[in-house]
RNA sequence: CGGAGUGUGGCUCAGUCUGGUAGAGCACCGCGUUCGGGACGCGGGGGUCGCAGGUUCAAAUCCUGCCACUCCGACCA
C-alpha cells in the first residue's frame, strides 16, 4: 500500500506504508531509535501520549478493584523452570544477566570472571513467575480470593526485528495479575480485563477492534485461554493491541499458589494476566495518521488545543500575546472529556507557518492562529485536524472567543467521536463474510509469493465459520493460512446462532473466526 | 541464524563502475525584507564518507576482514 506524505516535504512523493509509518513517528516528533539495539528514545511529545494512556487506563483499572504494586525487574532463571510451556514460550527471547561486576582487561572492560551470579537472572519478559511466587506467600485461605494486582513496568523481549512501538525489544506496559478460588471467577476477571480494554480503546485511544478468543496456536505460552483484542491498520493489518489470558491453575501448580477453602481443603487458585503497551501507541498512528502526520485523539493528545500566535514584531504583538494567555487561562479552567483542557500558547521563537505545521504533524487536535485581526473582533480562528486531511484544503472556523472558550469542549468530544467514526467505518467495511472457501479465501487475498511485502493491497480481514480443529489438524490450517502470510486473528466474543461450513474442512462450523495478515 | 540490500553532515540522496582538494536539496545559524495557509535574498556553520587492515605518489572510490542498519524468512505485546 502507498501513501503520498506531506511531512516529509524532503522527499514529498509517495511512500511504502511501511515507510509512512516511520516518517510519522518521525516527523511526529514522537520517538527515534536508539544507539541500543531494537530499542527506542521516546521523545516528550510521544511519551506524552503514553502518559495519557496510562493516567487514564489506570483509573480504569483501579476501577475493577485492581491494586498497583510493583515487582524486581531481575527474575531468577529457576522461576522459569518451573512453568514448562512458559519457559519455551520466551526462551528464545530472553536477556541473561551473569555478572555483577566489570573489570579492565588489557585497557577493556569486561565481565569479571570472579563475580559470576550464581544464578543467573533474566530481565523480565512477563512477570507471572514472580508475581506467582509472591502469591504463594500471600494467599493462604479462601479470605484472601480474590487478589488483583497491576504494575506498570518495562520488559525486555530479546525480538529478531524492531519497529518503533510496535515491536521494541524493551517496552513499556502494564501486566495485571489475579488469582481466584475457581475457574468461573478466574474466567470472569479475565474477560472484565479483556472488556476494559476494549472498551478503552474505541472510547480514548478511537481505535475499534474486534475483542475475540485466540486460537489455541496463538495462546500465551501456559494459558487455558487467551483473548485479544485486534485493530485494523489503514493497510488492512491486523495488530493484537491487548490480551488477556486465563491461566487455570498451571502457574498455581509449578509455583503452589493453593488455598484452604471453607472446606478445609487445599485447593490451587485459578490465576489470569492481561497486558497492555507501548505498541497501542503505534496502532494510535496507524489507525489515524494520514499524510500530513499524526492525528491524535484528543484523550490522548498531551497537547489538545494549540495557539499559535501570528506575531510580527511590531507593538500589537503584546495584545496578541495577551489574548492568547488568557485564552489558554480560560481553556485550561474548564473540563473536556472528563479531564481539565490541555491548551497551550506556543511562543516559541519561530515563524507562525513552520509552528503550524509542526503542530499538524505531530496531530494537535485543534489548532488556533491568533492574530491582530482576530484580537480586534475579539474572536478565535481555528482547524480541526480531523477535518484537515491528507493534504486537504485548509478548513478554518471562526468563532467568538466566548464561545469558542464555551464550545471548546464539545469540540474536543466531537473530534474524538469523528476520529472513532473514521476508523470504525473503515474497520466494519472492509472484514468480509462472504468467502466461504480456502480457494476462495486464496484468491481474494492473492497469492502470497507473488506480493512484496511493501505492495501488499489492502485486503481487510475476512470473518467465515470453522469448526475450530485442534492439535495435528490445526497446525495444518496455521501452515496452510502461513504459505498466504494469514494468520488467525480471534474468535469474536459476538458469534451469531447458526453457523455454515468449516471454511477449512467443510465439516460442521462451530463459530466464526477473522482471518488477516497482521504485525 | 538463512536470503537480499544499504552504510557519505540532523533528514533524503548524488559521487564509487573509470582513484586526483567531499557535493546537492531540505533542516540549522546570522542579517535584511517578510509573516492570516508549508516565504525570499545574501552570508555562514556542520561530514576523519560504518570500522580495521591492505594496494597506491594519492582511496568515499580498488582488495580483505569485521560491524551496523533496512527488507524478506523463522520469532513476537
């Protein structure tokens, strides 16, 4: 898929997705890659967004009586051992501390022989196995059931190949934990966690997505279950933005999480887990960028309401300045989407186009010019980014100041809503559910082999029943799905009463499931 | 780790075949004119050409080795 891309007025011609992506993040001033491998610096204006995220994620999950705390970031290799599945989920991913000390060889630092760990340690990839141990001391009776807990932390997942956001080898997110006396409990807050953050996508982050159950090939590695999330990208990719897994008492067994129940019987707790991260970031862009840059959704703007001054260095720019003060005064005072106005005058020492346009780029969701005239008549010029799309012709509004003051937000809420509308229009019309075949599931998506990875069309995902194989005759249809570059994305929550045959087999369907290319 | 490609100023790239004083556009700094929809003129700063060896009077350019990054594959929030 191409896209022309006006933030990168350097080269200002079309683009890969692949290379829009990165001219966003870029010219978004969002994040860049660091001197340390796979991993990214996130500048103010990105990590910015991911503070909004977490604030307002974090009342949610306080809200489902979820407690934060938090956990070493050093696990021992022996807690490992313990889950089988698990360790040969993330074995292959895993950075191993060693030593604990340095010491110069010949002018070279290097590890010293001498402090060699005797265990060593892994820097967490997921925090069950400690977080399990834990509960093991701190879960004795029934009394103790439910335990929620959450942490916001960074985790370090040793990946082959790194994207900004989407794929980093540290990256930060938040992990919940619960333990439970039974299965329905444990399944339940599973799927209240799942619910959330479906919930928090479409409502902060504007980004639909179709919560589902993974197949059983795509479960975390030790879970009876795990459900996702899945967004649509503008190139027609899935990305998994949210899972949440329960875990039956697998992790209760190797770590001996058990309680006595008012029977007096020991009984293993049912435990869930559920994650979110820095990877909603990039599904943030590539659900709602278009080729003039980023367009945030004004929950998650750090910035919502900018004002940028047209100063000319001549007396009136005092008034100008003035009004603007006040104007951002006023804003801030008052409350949108639930959360005090993020309005700021931008003053920096820059002419007013290039400030504009920075701030197009980096998806402010409203932007004022203030000038003389607009002092004068004591009113406010601005655009919608939502409006001002891919090169559009400028949209400007004016409004009195009053009411722009008073409108502001209504206006807020009504670009998050557009910004939902968009993608939710996108996302419902291109999941198909009239392929009721693998041949005809080939030929709609193409055949792989003959497709760069770059030029792939926009295909959207395809929804069609299954009869949900396991083991041996799974794998077969993962292989097969493989050779298209598909992929199983989830069993949607929502399944309608009757289902036809098996797009696969033929045999009997028993739900429907997307299929797609993803990240 | 397998396949392909690329490393030249902050960004995008030319120059490498055919060795001879390191370039362009954008960005950045200064001055002036501008400024309400991506301004213009003049002047300027910034690069040991990925690293290490070798060949040569002379290496961004040729040879050898290494490293990094990008894309594809395997892996994945």
């Amino acid at each position: 898929m191409q896209r022309a891309l006006s933030v990168s007025r350097v080269t200002g011609n079309r683009l890969t997705f692949p290379d829009w992506y990165q001219a966003v993040v870029r010219e978004g001033d969002m994040a860049e890659v660091s001197p340390v491998r796979g991993s990214m610096i996130m500048k103010p204006w990105g990590y910015g967004v991911w503070e909004r995220i977490q604030q307002t994620m974090d009342r949610r999950i306080k809200e489902m009586g979820v407690e934060n705390c938090y956990f070493p970031l050093f696990i021992p290799l022996s807690f490992f051992a313990k889950e089988a599945e698990h360790v040969e989920g993330f074995a292959k991913e895993m950075a191993v501390v060693t030593h604990h000390r340095l010491k110069a060889v010949d002018g070279k630092l290097q590890p010293d022989p001498d402090a060699k760990l005797e265990e060593p340690l892994i820097v967490r990839p997921t925090s069950e196995t400690i977080i399990g141990d834990a509960f093991s001391r701190w879960i004795k009776s029934h009394r103790d059931l439910p335990l929620k807990i959450n942490q916001w932390a960074n985790v370090v997942r040793w990946e082959m190949r790194t994207r900004l956001f989407l794929r980093t080898s540290e990256f930060l997110w938040q992990e919940g934990h619960t333990a439970h006396a039974d299965r329905e409990d444990a399944l339940a807050s599973t799927l209240e966690a799942l619910e959330m953050y479906r919930d928090f996508s479409e409502t902060v982050l504007a980004m639909p997505v179709v919560a589902g159950e993974k197949p059983e090939n795509e479960r975390f590695p030790g879970a009876d279950n795990t459900y996702s999330i899945e967004a649509m990208m503008q190139d027609g990719k899935a990305l998994q933005a949210g899972t949440s897994h329960y875990l039956g008492t697998s992790f209760a067994r190797a770590q001996n999480i058990r309680f006595q129940g008012d029977s007096g019987e020991l009984e293993y707790a049912h435990t869930s887990s559920w994650g979110t991260s820095t990877r909603m970031i990039g599904g943030v862009i590539m659900t709602h960028g278009d080729d003039d840059g980023l367009r945030l959704p004004p929950a998650i703007a750090p910035r919502q309401i900018v004002i940028v001054p047209m100063l000319r260095d001549k007396p009136e720019d005092a008034e100008v300045l003035a009004f603007g003060e006040a104007l951002v005064k006023a804003l801030n005072g008052q409350f949108a989407l639930g959360e005090p106005i993020r309005a700021i005058l931008d003053t920096k020492a820059q002419r007013s186009a290039e400030k504009r346009w920075n701030w197009v780029r980096k998806g402010a969701p409203i932007i004022v010019e203030l000038g003389p005239r607009d002092v004068a008549a004591g009113q406010v010029s601005f655009m919608r980014r939502d409006d001002l799309r891919d090169g559009d012709k400028v949209k400007s509004q004016a409004l009195s100041r009053d009411d722009f003051v008073a409108q502001a937000p209504a206006l807020l809420a009504s670009i998050q809503q557009t910004l939902f509308d968009q993608a939710k229009a996108m996302l419902d019309t291109n999941i198909r559910r009239d392929i009721t075949t693998f041949e005809g599931l080939v030929e709609y998506f193409g055949a792989a082999a003959e497709d760069d990875e770059d030029t792939l069309a926009f295909k959207g995902w395809v929804r069609a029943p299954w009869s949900r194989p396991t083991g041996e005759a799974l794998e077969a249809v993962v292989q097969k799905l493989k050779a298209q570059k598909l992929t199983l994305r989830n069993a949607p929550l929502d399944q309608p009463n009757s289902f036809g045959p098996c797009i696969f087999t033929g045999a009997a369907g028993v739900e429907e499931v997307l299929i797609g290319r993803a990240y």
